[in-house]
C-alpha cells in the first residue's frame, strides 16, 4: 500500500509539474495559457492544503500534543502561498511581465522549502500513526492526485476509446493540463473540446503520432 509520504510526494511532484507548466507560459509571455495553468495549480493546491489542514494535521497533533509545533508553520506557510497565487490570478502579468516572473520566483522558494520540510520531517512522523488511522490517510492522500501522470498515452487504442478516456480525465481532473499522444490526428475531438471550454495545442511526432495539451481555455 502506498504510504503518507509517498502520496503526499507525489502530489507535490505533481504541483512541481504544473507550477513548470505556468512558467514556461509566462517565459513565452503566453497571458492566456498563464492564467489558465495558475488555475490548474491553484485547483491543485487548494486540494492539497485543505486536506493537510483537515485531517493530517490534526492527526499529528493528536499523537503528539503539539499544537503549536510544525504544523502551526505549516499553516502559516500555506496561507502566505494562498495570497501569493491569489495575487497572480488578480494580476494583469501583460502589463508588468517582469512582477508577475518575480511572483513566480518566490512562490516558487516558498513551496520548494515548505515541501523540504514537511518530506523531510512532518510525514515521516506520520508514519507513527495508529496503522488504521494512517492508512485511512495514506487512502485519502492517493485521491489527491487522479491524474498525476498528466499524460494519455493513447496509440495503441481504436476510436471511440481514446475520446471516451480523454473526456473522462477532464472530468476527474477539470483544471489540470492534460497531455495525450494519439496514433492520428483526431479532428472531431478539437470541436468537442472547444465546446468543453477547452483550448489545445498539437504537434507532430517523429514516430508518426501526435501530441496534444488540453488546457482550459482562459
């Protein structure tokens, strides 16, 4: 079974992804897939707090009686992280490109050294918990992340399976860019989507297939 750690680091692997994702789109000063991608990271965080907060946290704080020891910081950190995404989603990045890089950066120090910490100390000690408790937690933590590969490989899948898959990551994961690779061009998916409210990219690959990020539209 997947343990506390594990999923949690993974979930943060899976942010570390999305938040490299609205980087390269400010570097391109792509405004419109920036904003969508802080979305999806935002969508991301927001999930990953308010579990920690809700039920890891007060778990640690019961096994240990520290109340105002870690997990205190961690909140703390998280709230200071809610305000800075909340700024980027508030901002106009095509008028000051150069602020928005800025927030960037220190968001990004900021989640890299919280992370450090709670990997490196706070969910180790987890582990501690009554077995029922932590596996109950290490169960819910998994759910964190229905698509944390963020990618579909489809090739080897004959129509309508590729469009049914497709459609039912969207739906588990609504805010998350996607990646598919699929063995043609699907031209129909495209209109679908658009009607979604979705926006997707498409390039070729050197074996003949295609590659496509979805992304919602902003």
């Amino acid at each position: 079974m997947t343990s506390i750690t594990e999923a949690l680091t993974e979930h943060h692997r899976l942010c570390d992804e999305l938040f490299e994702s609205a980087s390269e789109a400010a570097d391109a000063e792509d405004w419109s897939a920036l904003r969508a991608r802080l979305a999806a990271l935002s969508d991301a965080l927001a999930r990953h707090f308010a579990f920690e907060e809700e039920a890891l946290f007060p778990a640690f704080e019961a096994m240990t009686g520290l109340a105002e020891g870690p997990t205190a910081v961690m909140r703390m950190e998280h709230a200071h992280m809610r305000n800075l995404l909340h700024g980027l989603a508030a901002a106009a990045p095509e008028h000051d490109p150069d602020g928005c890089r800025a927030e960037l950066d220190n968001l990004f120090v900021t989640l890299q050294q919280h992370n450090a910490k709670e990997e490196g100390v706070l969910y180790p000690a987890c582990e501690q918990l009554p077995a029922e408790r932590r596996d109950a937690l290490a169960e819910e933590a998994v759910q964190l992340a229905p698509s944390a590969a963020g990618t579909l490989d489809l090739r080897t899948l004959e129509p309508p399976e590729p469009f049914l898959r497709i459609v039912r990551r969207l739906r588990e994961a609504p805010k998350a860019p996607l990646r598919v690779r699929i063995h043609r061009e699907p031209f129909p998916l495209y209109e679908e989507l658009r009607g979604l409210g979705y926006r997707h990219q498409t390039r070729p690959l050197a074996d003949g297939s295609f590659e496509i990020l979805i992304e919602p539209a902003a």
